[in-house]
C-alpha cells in the first residue's frame, strides 16, 4: 500500500527558503503589505534600489504565508544567472523537479505545476526582465493555483502584475538626534546599525554620546540596508567618528562586504556598477545629468537642464520613466506634480561619471540658468492668482536654489546675477523659515558686488528688510542709505519708492509714527504712479497700522479697504491676509472682538495654507490679546507660550511689528496678573510645547482638548516611584546616584527617566526639572501638589 502523500517531503516543500544568517529589523508595514498584496494578486513585484532589501523582505514576508501553499513555497535565486536561455532551466532545478521527459523546461514547469498550489519568489530579475515576464506569464496561465512574487529594481510589465516599491528604512527627523536614546533605538535605520555594529564589535552600544554620530551616518547612507551594513563593518577599524567622518569617500570606504554573497552585493560601488549597466545609454546620460540637481527635480528642470548634447527634450519623458522603473530616480507625489530624487549614494555615483565625461562644468551652469530665470518668473508672478502656486514651488525648490546661488557666488563673472536672484527670491525667504539664509546670500552677494548699480540698490532695500523682520534696525539703516544714494545718483524710481517703506518701517519700529507716515505716503505715491502693485499693497497695510496706532481709525479702515480691493482685483492672497491681520488689530482696538477674531482667523487660515510662520505668528500675537481682553486668560497665556515658540522658531520678533510690541507686553501683564504666577506659567508652558500643527489647529477653534485640560493635571499619570525619581532628578542627580539612592539598578532607574520624559512629553531632564518646580509652586499657592497619586 502507497502511502499518502503527507511526511518529511511534503513538509520540507512548505517553505525551501535560504536560512537568514542575520536577523531582520523593521518592515513591520512592508510585510504586511507584502502579505495583502499576495492575498488580492497572483503576480506581486518588489521594486527598489539596489541594496535596499527586497529579497530580505521577501524572505521574511514567505514563511508568513507558507500555509496557504500546500505544495509549498520555492526560492529561485537569478542574480548569477547571465544566460536568458538558462533562466527556465534554474527555475526548473531550484523546484528540484525529476522528471525531464519533455523537451522543454517550459514545458516541464507547465507541466508540474499545472495542478499546484504553491508560491515561487524569483528573486533579481532585472537583468532578465523581458524573460522573467514571459516566463512568469506563461506560468500563471497553465497553473491557476500559482502565485509569484518577484524582486526586480523595474517592474516585470506583463498582464495581472502588481508592483510594490520597498523604500529605504525610516530615518529619524531632523530633531530625532533629540530624543531619548531609547526612543530613536526604535528608529529602524539606527537600530539596523546597532545590531550590525554589535555583530562586528561586541561591546558597541547607542549612548548619549554617540547618538549624534549614528544618526548622521544612517543620514549619509539615506537609510539604504546595504550601505549601512557595510559600514558597520568598517568598526572592526574605525570608530564611529572615524566613519562618520570618512563616509564622504563612501564609495572607496564602504568595500567589506560578506564574502558568501555575490561580488557586486559586497560593495556599493559593484552594485551601483550593476544598476548602471541595466540602463541604456541615454538613460546611463541621463542619470550622470540629473546629478547636478539638489534635493529633487521636476520634468519641466530635467527638460530645461538636461537635454542637448545627444538627448532631445522630447526624449526626456521616456529616460525619465525608464530610470523611475530601474529605481534610480524615485518619483514622489507633491499636489497634483510629480517629482523625482535620487539617493545621495546615486546622486553622487552620477556625479563621478557627470565629472569623468567632462560635462560637469556644462550642466552646473545650465541648473544655474534654469534656477535664476524661475527666481525671476516667480518675482514677476508674485501679486497674482498663481502666487500661492510659486510659494510652494519655490519651497520644493530650496536646495536648487541654493546650489545655483553658490554657483554663481563661486564664479566672479556670476556674482551680480546670484545677487539679482536673491534679491528675486525675498518672498521666499521670508514667507518661510529662511530668513537667515536670505541675509546670508544677499551680505555674501552685497560684499562681492560693490559696484553701485541698479542691481546693488535693489539687493540692499532687500537685505534691510529682512534685517528690519530681524530687529537689526542699525543694519537696515545703513543698507537704505546707501541704496537711497544710488536711485538719487541714477533715477531709479522703483528703488526710491521701496527705500521710503523701509525706511518708514524703521521708524515705526522706533516709535516715531509721525516721520513714518509721512515715508509710507511717500513711498505709496511712487509705488501707485510706477503700477507697482505690490510696493502699493505693503505701502497700504502699512499706513493702515500706523494710522491704527496714532488712533486715526477711519484713514485705518479706509486704507485697508483699498488694500483689500487691490489684492481682490488681482486674485493675490498673500497681501490680503497680511491687511487683514492689520484691520483686525484695528477692529480689536475699537472693541469689536468677535469681528477682529473673524479677519484673524481668516488671515491665518490663509497663512496655514501657506505655510507662512512669520504671518501666523502675527496672527497669534493679535488672537492672544483678544483673548485677554475677553477674559479668556488660561487661553491668552497658551496662546502666548505658542507665540514665544514661534519667534524663538524663526528668530524674528514681532515679524518686523516691532511698534505693536507693547500690546504683546501689555498682555503678559495682565494674563498674568489675573491667573497668577504658577497658573501662568503652566498655560504659558503647556501652550510652548504643542507642536506647530496643533498650535493652530488650537489656535483656530479646531481643537479644543488643550483648554479642556486643568493646568494641574499635567503629570497626573505618573506614578509615586515616578513622582519621586522626577524630584531626584530636578535635585541634579545622575542615574547612578538616583539608582543607589533607591536601591535599584541603573538600568530601572534609567528605564523610569524614559517613562517620565514620554508621559510628560519632554526631551531633557532639565524640562522634568522645571515640570517639578512648577509643582511646588503650584502646592505652595494652596493647591494640592501633583504627586501622581489617584
């Protein structure tokens, strides 16, 4: 009698996958959408990078879903198969099929797997993608119970494929090297180089004093498993400084790989060496082009910048798809345009071959030309209906322009047009977070251009105001001067006309409201008779404030109201919520709360949208004073803490408002004396730390939970053994000191800090300090102090 077909073969056929030899980190999300993906689709292609784990993660994602597949799960490994006419003949053997009575090995695999329920990985097709295809095709027609899941650097492209992109592993924000050494453990790059620094260093650990390093290496290495592995490696040698600071060189650095894989996955260099050969020869052109590009690229800059020199523009389209399918270029949606990178580790792979076909020199300046002719189409476009457009565009730009304002400052033939561009870009540095890097490039450009043209008068009435947003009044000053001096000498009208609203924003700024009006009609008459809308529209917004502040309300409304009007006319939003904040200022003084919360609301609704810090942090100067004056003091003070983060954010005070800085005061004053010192604090505080989301969200009415929220129930949650390591804590103890103190080990003590910095919300013990301090004020105020204890 036959025995049924069950035992030791047929189980050992459930899962004839390679062993892992090092433990898998993270992908928790990719698993998972490995899993679904197979559940809905019988062809299912991982597509990435080199080096970015697709064959680990389909390692990891098979066993999970070994039980579905009676006739079990088979690995077919193609990375060192370089005949396509082999590639059914491997398929074959790796099935481990005996019976080769059929001429063909497709027909032997149709054969044997027309009645199986089973899952084949083809693993590194994209050498063979054509093949893989077909063959992947024929084989899911003749086996309906087939799955195939398939690792390429480009989609497969036949009927029924469903393709999934692995990204390169999560990297903590720009503040991660922040949190407690426990938190960004959990980061999955860094916690990917611990365990392989561990591996080759037994005694390496994350600690306080190498958190920074380690963040900074996963960054250079964008988070690639491969890269990160290999420099791991690199510790048998070097310390972690060391490698960070050699990873500039990583191609050279980065070349110990494990000798049981295959040579070009030892080394980044061989595997990008791989990648490129998979490319054609424009598409390889291309990549060496697109280089010279800083963050990411849109097709229109790839088109401007990277055509010519054999590559027509009506070609780029198609290269550019065609390195998006090889995962070199990886597309990114933001709004309705696509955009596209590359890894650092590619870009600068593209930039050794840019620099060896002697283009280098070509496309740098190209990308020069193409940033200095957006700057300017955006300063032409800026009062208009696609102004809000231009704003966002020119953020996604930021790197670009950077890099092209450096090109031009390090060329003395260049140097005038990079002053010109950033004088361009002042909207952009100032509706964003670059107030200081504006200043940077205008002083740098300023220092070098001396010549006292048009160009020169124009950077310096720039330059003064962002240095008047500053509060660096002596260097405004001294900047409109000598661009006054200028326009005299050369009749430049504009140039005058934007001297005088500096130059009345500075007096202002020093109380002199009288001089200043007489500046801002000035400079509202040479703006109206050159039709210069937007030197007309900040003339009136800022007459309209001055007017507000000598108690003139109706020239205030009145001016307002043309401002609005203007901005109306030509479908412009930026000037508009900026004239609003100042009616509302105005509405307030005259005691219409509710209509001046309204223009508040709306203009930093606009700002929102925006992503203007600098008009929403006026916003909330102005709601701050309203709620004061409604009595509405827990919110005046939460508002107030949210106003602080903001200028500490942007290192501008006021926003350049410096003459409505008295209110702000007048404010504290009275917010604190009605709450009390401790109360204050405690709102004031509570409101500092929302992040900048849930600040405005709170700020327009949208969340509520903030104010819902006692002042003395912050900490509430922790726990007595909690409560009173915190207060060891504020005493300056260490850990070692507080875990002999209680007679426990470091590592508890250690652990209990982590809970209290999560619980609380905080980053550092000297925030549990001051939480601490804030509650024996609170106790000795009369309240109950907070121990935690329910």
């Amino acid at each position: 009698m036959t025995a049924p077909r069950t035992s030791a073969s047929s189980r050992q056929q459930k899962a004839r996958l390679p062993a892992e030899a090092t433990s898998f980190v993270g992908r928790r999300h990719e698993v998972a959408e490995v899993k679904r993906c197979l559940s809905v689709s019988r062809a299912v292609t991982l597509t990435g990078v080199g080096g970015v784990g697709k064959t680990r993660l389909a390692l990891r994602a098979a066993p999970d879903v070994a039980r579905d597949f009676r006739d079990g799960v088979w690995f077919v490994e193609l990375a060192a198969v370089e005949d396509p006419d082999m590639l059914a003949q491997i398929v074959v053997e790796a099935l481990e099929i005996r019976d080769n009575r059929l001429s063909s090995p497709v027909e032997v695999l149709t054969d044997h797997l027309r009645d199986k329920q089973a899952l084949m990985i083809l693993d590194n097709c994209e050498h063979l993608v054509h093949e893989c295809a077909v063959l992947a095709d024929v084989l899911l027609r003749s086996a309906p119970e087939l799955r195939i899941l398939a690792t390429s650097r480009e989609a497969l492209g036949f009927a029924g494929e469903q393709t999934l992109s692995v990204p390169t592993l999560p990297l903590p924000d720009l503040d991660g090297a922040r949190l407690p050494v426990k938190s960004l453990a959990k980061c999955d790059a860094v916690c990917l180089f611990t365990e392989r620094a561990r591996a080759v260093l037994p005694s390496f650990a994350l600690t306080e004093d190498n958190k920074d390093v380690v963040v900074g290496i996963c960054r250079q290495l964008d988070g690639l498993p491969l890269g990160i592995e290999l420099a791991a490696v690199r510790l048998r040698a070097l310390s972690v400084q060391q490698l960070h600071e050699r990873l500039d060189d990583r191609f050279r650095l980065l070349t110990a790989g494990s000798r049981a894989v295959l040579p070009r996955h030892q080394t980044l260099r061989a595997l990008i060496d791989w990648s490129h050969a998979l490319c054609s020869e424009k598409e390889q052109a291309l990549w060496a082009r697109v280089s010279v590009f800083a963050g990411s690229l849109d097709l229109e800059a790839a088109e401007a910048v990277c055509s010519g020199s054999g590559i027509a523009r009506e070609e780029i389209l198609d290269l550019v798809s065609g390195l998006v399918d090889k995962s070199i270029l990886i597309r990114e949606e933001h709004g309705s345009q696509a955009r596209y990178r590359l890894l650092e580790i590619i870009r600068q792979y593209g930039m050794e071959k840019l620099v060896a076909a002697g283009e280098e020199a070509t496309l740098r300046r190209r990308h020069r030309d193409h940033y200095r002719a957006l700057s300017a189409r955006a300063r032409e476009q800026l009062f208009g209906p696609s102004q809000i457009a231009w704003f966002a565009r020119l953020r996604l730009e930021h790197a670009n322009l950077h890099t092209a304002l450096e090109h031009c400052f390090g060329d003395p033939s260049e140097v005038a047009g990079g002053l010109d561009m950033a004088a361009d870009l002042l909207y952009h540095w100032i509706s964003c977070y670059y107030l200081g890097e504006g200043r940077h490039w205008l002083d740098r450009g300023l220092a070098a251009h001396t010549e006292p043209d048009e160009i020169r008068a124009r950077a310096l009435w720039a330059d003064s105001w962002l240095a008047i947003i500053q509060a660096d009044l002596a260097s405004a000053t001294a900047m409109l001067k000598e661009s006054r001096s200028i326009g005299e000498r050369l009749e430049l009208e504009p140039v005058l006309a934007y001297v005088a609203l500096y130059s009345g924003m500075i007096a202002m700024c020093e109380g002199d409201a009288e001089p200043a009006i007489a500046l801002y009609q000035e400079a509202l008459a040479r703006h109206r008779a050159g039709d210069d809308p937007v030197g007309t529209a900040l003339a009136l917004i800022r007459l309209s404030l001055a007017y507000s502040f000598c108690g003139d309300s109706a020239r205030a409304i009145s001016l307002g109201d043309d401002c609005l009007a203007l901005s109306d006319a030509h479908g412009e939003g930026w000037h508009r919520a900026y004239m609003m904040m100042a009616l509302g200022v105005e509405v307030w003084r005259q005691g219409d709360a509710a209509r001046a919360t309204e223009l508040e609301t709306k203009s930093l609704t606009f700002n929102r949208a925006l992503d203007d810090p600098l008009g929403a942090g006026v916003n909330l100067e102005v709601l701050a004073w309203i709620a004061a004056t409604e009595k509405q003091y827990r919110r005046a003070a939460q508002l107030l803490g949210i106003v602080e983060t903001v200028w500490q954010r942007i290192g501008a005070p006021l926003s350049g408002f410096g003459h409505l800085s008295h209110y702000h005061h007048e404010c504290v004053q009275h917010t604190r004396q009605a709450l009390g010192d401790s109360a204050f604090d405690l709102a004031f505080t509570r409101g500092a730390r929302l992040t900048y989301d849930q600040a405005l969200a709170y700020a327009l009415g949208e969340d509520k939970r903030v104010d819902e929220q006692p002042a003395e129930t912050k900490g509430a949650q922790l726990t007595p053994r909690e409560t009173e390591i915190a207060a060891l804590v504020a005493q300056g103890l260490s850990n070692r000191e507080i875990a002999a103190s209680l007679v426990i080990s470091q590592r508890t003590a250690e652990g209990h800090i982590e809970h209290i910095l999560s619980k609380l919300g905080y980053h550092s013990r000297a925030q549990i300090a001051v939480w601490v301090g804030e509650q024996a004020r609170t106790a000795d105020d009369g309240s109950p102090p907070d121990t935690g204890v329910q």
